[in-house]
C-alpha cells in the first residue's frame, strides 16, 4: 500500500488521488510506502532478471504493468577515459540502451500503467523530447490517446520522429519547454488528462531503479553518483529510491549524488553553490544539449535535498565540454550517447580538474539517452563522409594506404 505525500506541509493522499502538487501548498508530492509491511528480501529481488519491475515490490502498480522490457541497461567500466582524467574507478550506466533510448521509459511503464490502475482514458506531457517519444510509445503500449507538447525547433529529431511514429498528437508551440509545461498541466487539470511530466511523482518510482540497478551490477554502494540535470526528477527519483534502501536496512550510506547542468541553463547549480534556499529560474536557458534546456526545473526543490543530505555537489560545463565528452565517449569507449548525456562525464572531469573528487572513488555516470537521438548535432560535429569513384585505385588513395 502507498499514499501521496506533500514534501512540504506533509498532507497526505490516498493511492487513487489524481492529483500532481498539493492541494493545501502548491509544494512537490512523493509516494510513500509502509517499509514495515515490504516482506521481500534482497536475496529474493536478486534472483530476478535485471529490470525496472525486479523492484515491483517498492512500486506503486498493483495491476499488471504496461511495459516494453525497460531497464536493465548495461554498466560500462570507463577505462580509458578514467585513465586520461585519473579516475581508475569510473563507471557510465547506458540510460540510452533503454527501448526508446533514453531513462524515461523507466518512468514511463509506471507512469501509464498508473494511468491504467487510475483508470484514466489519454495521457499528455511538455518535453524536451524523450518524454515525449517515451509517452508516445507506452501509450501505444497502452492502446490509449497521447498528447505531447514539444517547444518548437528546440527538440532533436530523432524524439519528433519517435513521437510521431508511435501515434502521439503532436503539437509544436511557439515557446519553450517551462511555457509548454505550464499549458499542459491547465489542459490536463481542465479535461481529465493523465498528466506524464516528472511533476508526476509515480514517474519518479520507476525512475528511482536506476540507483537499485547501479548496487544490484556493481555488488556494492559507489561513493558518487553523477547525473545530467533538466528538470531534476532523476537525481530526486534516484536519491529517493535509495533512502528506502537505507530504511530497509539493505545499503548503510547513499552516494553523493552530483548533478550536472549546461552552462547557459544552471538554476541548480546556482542554488547549490550559491547557498540559495531554493532554485531560481533562468529565463532564457540555451544549451546544444536540448534535453536538459531548462530554466524552471520542476523537481528543484526535491533536487537541492538529494544534493545537500548526501554531501554531493553541483556544476556546471560548457557546450564545448559537453560536445567534446560526447566524441570521447564514442570514440575512446564506444559509448554512443545524446549531448545531455555526456555531460554526466563531462562534470566528472571537471570537478577531477579543479580537485573536487578523490581519485579512488568509485564513481557512476548516469548517461541518460541515446546517440541516433540527436543525429544532426553528431553529424555537425563530424566531416561528411569522403566520396570517391567505385574504383580500387580511388579506395587506396581516399585512406592513403
Ligand atoms: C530528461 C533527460 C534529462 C534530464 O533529466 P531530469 O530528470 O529532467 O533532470 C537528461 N538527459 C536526457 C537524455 C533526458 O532525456
Ligand atoms: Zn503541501
């Protein structure tokens, strides 16, 4: 059994509640369970295979769930980049090896299979893209409507090609992702609409496994955990998900969970080492790295605790860093991801740069979404194939062999 809790004033709700912030306050929600009555042990989850429903027993879902076989996304050992910045321990979980290639499948099966047990008929979302390639697609999963709000010309195309192919309705608006998820959230209070952004606290429930899985494949607790940061949900769901571990007894400490942001969109990381007492949005955020284009990031509030009960820290990087990790990825580990996600390993080498980190820390990168999400920044970034004539000769002098 699980009940909504306001972070805020604490009220609380029931598990049928259709509801997204509190009533009484306005403030973020999280579901909360009785840890007493969860009867199953580690050993038990561990004979499971690797996925997202291995932890159904700290989900919320009591139907059978709507799902495409999310999670269980590989844990790459980061040996060559590690060994260039100096960190001998340095891992990337693949986010973007997922069935639409990035993490919000993970809140997606819960999110619409809680519109399922809600019995609610269309589901919608503002996105940068992948939740809305995400929604596209577990919706059809589903066999029910989907809506999806994207900020015009700001969204890679592989998402709006996803979206489009898995049958959403898709409407671009002339304004950005804070501004389409404003307009979103009013239609789906104002027509019955099972509203899927991460202000949604179930997507958080499914998205928390990402911390269960890194414990599950490493076989112990890393002291860092590292994400790109948008709207925040992820490093809320992930601390979250683990402070149950510790209530259960199952890990002793969470690792320091560290957030990354872009340069020109870092509301966190000005909160954070400015000492501020909440996040203050940027108006006008801009980075290559759309998916984490955001200035009014929604699980702020829930971020800066994740962040500063666990002693982790905030930075930011540069659109160069982020472009110039993503070729390293590719190149030195064969690690395919979308700019936003390099930009996990982009602030790990920054933060080893100006000495921040401890050089044996066992650090995880999340990298959150896939290469061929983005394939006009990568071939920007790349020169053009080199033509030559369907001839022999012509082959050898093109590799100058
Ligand atoms: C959504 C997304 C992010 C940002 O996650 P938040 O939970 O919004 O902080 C980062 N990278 C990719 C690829 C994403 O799709
Ligand atoms: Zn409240």
């Amino acid at each position: 059994m699980h009940r909504l809790v306001c972070i805020h004033c604490n009220t609380q709700y029931p598990p049928d509640a259709v509801i997204y912030t509190c009533s009484a306050c306005g403030h973020l929600l999280t579901v909360e369970y009785d840890i007493d009555t969860i009867s199953v042990s580690r050993s038990d989850l561990l004979s499971r295979p690797l996925s997202v429903w291995r932890y159904r027993e700290l989900l919320p879902v009591d139907i059978p769930p709507v799902t495409l076989q999310e999670g269980g996304t590989p844990l790459y050992h980061l040996k060559r980049i590690g060994e260039e910045i100096g960190l001998k321990n340095l891992y990337a979980k693949h986010e973007g090896m997922n069935p639409t290639g990035s993490f919000k499948d993970r809140g997606m099966t819960l999110g619409v299979s809680m519109a399922i047990q809600l019995n609610m008929k269309m589901v919608a979302c503002a996105s940068t893209g992948n939740t809305s390639a995400s929604l596209a697609a577990y919706a059809a999963r589903a066999g029910i409507p989907s809506v999806v709000l994207l900020p015009a010309g700001k969204v890679a195309i592989g998402k709006v090609a996803q979206a489009l192919m898995h049958g959403a309705r898709v409407i671009s608006i002339n304004g950005n992702f804070d501004r389409a998820l404003e307009m979103v959230h009013e239609l789906c209070i104002s027509h019955g609409i099972y509203l899927l952004n991460s202000v949604n606290p179930y997507r958080l429930e499914g998205q928390k496994t990402i911390g269960y899985e890194v414990i599950d494949q490493l076989g112990y607790v890393p002291d860092r955990i590292v994400l790109p940061v948008g709207n925040a949900g992820n490093i809320s769901a992930v601390y979250k998900g683990l402070t149950e571990w510790l209530d259960l007894g199952w890990i002793d400490t969470i690792p320091k969970m560290t957030g990354i942001q872009a340069a020109g969109s870092a509301p966190v990381v000005r909160a954070i080492q400015g000492d501020l007492p909440s996040v203050v949005p940027d108006a006008s955020p801009e980075t290559v790295a759309t998916a984490i284009r955001i200035g009014a990031p929604v699980n702020g509030e829930k971020a800066l605790i994740a962040i500063r009960k666990t002693g982790g820290i905030a930075e930011s990087v540069t659109d160069e860093e982020i472009l110039s990790m993503q070729r390293d990825l590719a190149r030195l580990e064969g690690i395919g991801v979308e700019p936003a996600s390099a930009a996990s390993v982009a602030g790990i080498k920054k933060l080893q740069e100006i000495g921040m980190i401890d050089s044996d820390e066992e650090i995880v990168c999340v990298v959150t979404g896939h290469l061929l999400k983005d394939p006009q920044t990568v071939i920007a970034q790349c020169s053009p194939p080199i033509e030559i004539d369907a001839t022999l000769p012509a082959l050898l002098s093109a590799l100058q062999l």
